[in-house]
C-alpha cells in the first residue's frame, strides 16, 4: 500500500496509462485513479458502516456481498447482531437491523464489527423474500466463485437448518444454482 497523497491532476500527469492500468489492476488505485487510504477489505468495509453502533454487529446479505468487494454498494445496509442483546434501531442512518440467529461458525468477526461468512450470505440470499430471484442468483454465484463455495455445499447446508423461514424459497432458489 502506497502512502502516497495526491490529488486526481497530478496522479494522471505523472503517471502514463500502462502505469496507471497496472496500478488499479494491483489494487493500489481505484476506477476513478484516486489512491486507496487504506486498503478495502471487509474488515475496512464493515468497519466503515458499523463503526457508530454500541453492540457487535455484522453485515448480512447483500452488505456482507458489497464488503466482500463482489457487488456495488447498497443503497441501506443490513446487519445483525452478534449478541444475545435485541437492537431495535441502529445508531448509522443508512443502516437496518435484522433479527437473525447466528453461530460463531457463521461469522467474520473483528473487534465489534464483522460479515456473515461467503456460506451464511449465500444462504441468507436465498432465503431472501425481499431480492428477486436474477440479482440472488448473480450474487450467489459470485459469492460462490470466489470463495469456491459448490452448489452441493449450499444445498447441504440448507437441508441441514431446522426450522428456518423461507426454506423452500430458499432450496429452490438454490437448486437452480450453477457456476
């Protein structure tokens, strides 16, 4: 990582555009050519959106995808808490509170703030009543992608949850599953 500061004028003037391509490639810039200030991760981005709330909380669904860098960033974020503690309203404005069960297994967690993991938001997608079936699928299978998640894996984990709303949504959803 670069500590570099520059402003947008003089990146592109010292930079030719091989540099420049090699630079974003690498990670070291973003799209519009302006250095990162720190490193986008998900730690960096959960902690960007949860670093207001008192209680640990994680990003579920479609936010836990946009911190995993696979997706564009939601309009209103969604999280759950980590805690036995109910959370009726967050302390972030653009933030919504889901009443979700969550193991430690299901979890990337650092200090206070965190992400379900590639597997939870996976399920968590498909169980989704509120995202139609094309933006789950294209979601789920980027998710899948990258963290090499087989569709066999999602099925299994499914029929394993006892209980669950939206199961049949979500075992239908998940058949028609391919990468």
């Amino acid at each position: 990582m670069h500590d570099v500061r520059m402003d947008h004028f003089s990146l592109t003037s010292h930079f030719s555009p091989a540099e420049l391509s090699a630079l974003r490639l690498s990670g070291e810039i973003n799209q519009d050519h302006d250095f990162w200030d720190e490193v986008q991760n998900w730690r960096t981005r959960s902690r960007k959106i949860l670093q207001q709330e008192r209680h640990p909380v994680v990003l579920t669904g479609i936010s836990a995808v946009w911190a995993l860098g696979l997706c564009k960033e939601p309009n209103t974020h969604t999280a759950s808490t980590v805690t036995v503690r109910r959370i009726r309203r967050a302390v972030h404005h653009n933030l919504d509170i889901e009443e979700r069960t969550l193991a430690s297994t299901d979890v990337w967690l650092e200090s206070t703030s965190g992400i379900t993991s590639p597997l939870r938001t996976i399920i968590d997608l498909l169980r989704s009543g509120h995202v139609n079936d094309q933006l789950v699928q294209g979601l789920c299978r980027n998710v899948m992608s990258a963290y090499e998640i087989s569709q066999e894996t999602v099925l299994r984990r499914l029929n394993n949850m006892i209980s669950v709303p939206n199961k049949r949504t979500a075992l239908r959803r998940a058949q028609e599953l391919y990468i």
